[in-house]
C-alpha cells in the first residue's frame, strides 16, 4: 500500500488499482485499510487523505470517508464505501473481475 504521493497515482492510473480515501482520525478508515491490506492478489492499492488529496478527491467527487475507488485504465469501474467485511471486498473484486 502507498500512502500520499499524488503526483505518482496520478501518472499510474492506467493499471488497476484501488484507490481508498481516509481522513486523520477515522477509526472506520484504519479498519478498512487493514482488512484491504490482508487482500491476496489485490491490485496496487493507494491510501490518499481525502484533505490533503484534495485533487484526486475532486476528481472522483469524494464526499464521505472512508470510499473505496476502483480504477481500471484511468477510469473509475466501481466504488463502495464504508467499512466492509473481507467476503464484501473480495465479492467486489470478482464482481468486477479484478481478482
């Protein structure tokens, strides 16, 4: 998982990855992100504060913490928010056929 480095998200859109926008302080986020980091065989994941990201967070018009963005060739694919159980995510990745 990479945290807050914008510049370089930006550039590596065109891969999959999952783009997870948190804020300082949400205990939701910090579950999530630990139930995302024990994913097998889960695409690049980037962790970006919705505060200081503020141009990713414009971009895919993010409201609520934590929201979980699916991009595929600098499009997003799918979405969800809040925390979710680990059958929810892995459903989501084959869902939309990641995993």
């Amino acid at each position: 998982m990479k945290e807050d480095n914008h510049q370089v998200i930006i550039e590596e859109l065109e891969e999959i990855c999952l783009l997870i926008f948190t804020i300082k302080g949400c205990q939701t986020c910090q579950i999530l992100k630990s139930n995302i980091s024990q994913l097998k065989n889960s695409p690049k994941v980037y962790i970006l504060d919705k505060n200081t990201g503020k141009i990713l967070a414009k971009k895919y018009c993010i409201i609520t913490v934590p929201t979980v963005v699916l991009i595929k060739n600098k499009e997003e694919i799918d979405r969800f928010y809040g925390n979710k159980s680990m059958s929810y995510i892995e459903s989501f990745l084959k869902q939309n056929e990641i995993i």
